[in-house]
C-alpha cells in the first residue's frame, strides 16, 4: 500500500493549485478560494517557528481574499499543528477517508456493464456540466477557475452519454505508477442503475496504473460502501481546519 506522506504528496499532484508558496516544508496553496485542497496548506514538514509561520500563511491568505486552512492529516508536520489550529480558532471541515487497492483487483471486482462509456484525456462541455451540476459550487468565474485546476494535471475522463448530455462521469488523476479516482458523478435521474460502477471501469480498463486511490467523506455511507465492495481498504485520512 501507499505511506500517508506520499498519499499527500499523490492528491497534492492529482489536484493542483494555480500558485504555491513554499514556506520552510509548508506548501501554501492558492487558487481564487476554488475547492478547499487548492486553497490550503499542506503541512510536509515543520517550520523552525510554527507560530510566526502561521501568522505569515494567515497574513498571505487574507491578502489573496482566502480563507486560512490546513489539511491535516497524520503525516502532518509538526505533529501537534492540529492543536495549534484550534487554540487560533480553526474549525475542523470535512473529515476524509483516503482509500487504496490494487487497480487489478478492482477491476476484478466491477460488474461488466452494456452501458457505453466513453474515455477522453479532456473533459468535454457535457461532462463539465454534469460535474457542476452535481458537485460545483459557484458561479461561471468559479467553474473556469476549477476547469483549469483540471487541466493543471494529466487525467483521464469517462462520461456515459444520453444524447448531448451525460448521465455520469468520472475523472482519473495519473500520478506516476497510481491513479487517483475524482469527480465521480451521477445525474440524479440516473442514480442506482450501476453508473458509477460502470465509469469505474471503464477509467479502469483505460490506465496502466499499478495502484488506485480516492477520498471519500467519512459520512458519506453509499459511497464508503461501494468502495468497500470494490477492496477498497483505509490508508489514510485528513481533515481541514478553517479559519472561523
């Protein structure tokens, strides 16, 4: 399996932010305030003085109209910044599970499907409508801003097709020898029809990958289950603490 440090390395990669700071082993992430891991710090290593370091990544972020957050997860550096966090007022967001299997053994796992799934290296107007409509936040500045988040990282992007529109869809992030499961999505007329199964398998059958991974909110139970089916299994975690 993965170690946690590089898991934060992988989604860091899979996932990456218009602008980074460097700030003695903390990268600060910033990409206009569009989804939290691209406006964050990921703590990889500690600082010599953890309270003039944040100080400067709270002066920074506000300067950059951005709230100040933290991925926090076990590798995180200093060990102890979690509690540093609340003592300042951070609130803790979005408790995450990070999941891992062997691709091969996934695929063995997936139902073989006749629906049509159609992979491309970019995503199409239709699958970012889908992907918007099911899981944006914001307005048009907000979803240019996350397309290009999208196009920042290599991927592959699966859309079942229903005329011009798409059903479902699904995003694989290629991060050296693994991949990275994003974005998977189902139209609400569609649900419980093995759709996501079906875009699974078909990025999947689609990549080269050794190993494959994804983030899966803790409460998120349909979901957690369906990858528990798959062999899913719990490598990691994280959370983000936000400024209040």
């Amino acid at each position: 399996m993965i170690a946690e440090a590089r898991m934060d390395s992988l989604m860091n990669q899979a996932w990456p932010a218009a602008d980074n700071t460097e700030l003695d082993g903390w990268l600060v992430r910033r990409n206009a305030g569009v989804t939290l891991r691209a406006n964050s710090v990921l703590p990889a290593n500690a600082p010599f003085d953890v309270h003039r370091a944040l100080d400067y990544v709270e002066n920074l972020y506000r300067a950059h109209d951005i709230t100040p957050s933290f991925q926090i997860s076990p590798a995180v550096q200093p060990s102890d910044l979690d509690v540093h966090l609340e003592a300042r007022g951070y609130a803790v967001r979005n408790p995450t599970l990070v999941q891992c299997a062997a691709l091969p053994d996934v695929l063995a796992k997936l139902p073989v499907t006749a629906d049509e799934v159609n992979i491309s290296t970019s995503p199409s107007a239709a699958w970012m409508d889908c992907w918007w409509s099911v899981d944006g936040r914001g307005g048009a500045a907000s979803r240019t801003t996350a397309e290009q988040i999208l196009a920042r990282g290599k991927a592959l992007y699966a859309s079942i097709p229903d005329g011009e529109q798409v059903k479902a869809i699904g995003r694989l992030a290629l991060v050296d020898d693994t991949a990275g499961l994003y974005c998977l999505a189902v139209d609400e007329r569609f649900r419980r029809q093995g759709l996501a199964s079906a875009v699974i398998r078909g990025l999947l059958q689609a990549a080269t990958a050794r190993w494959v991974w994804l983030s899966v909110l803790e409460d998120n139970i349909p979901a957690r289950t369906l990858y528990d089916n798959l062999g899913f299994r719990t490598v990691s975690r994280y959370h983000y603490r936000v400024k209040a």
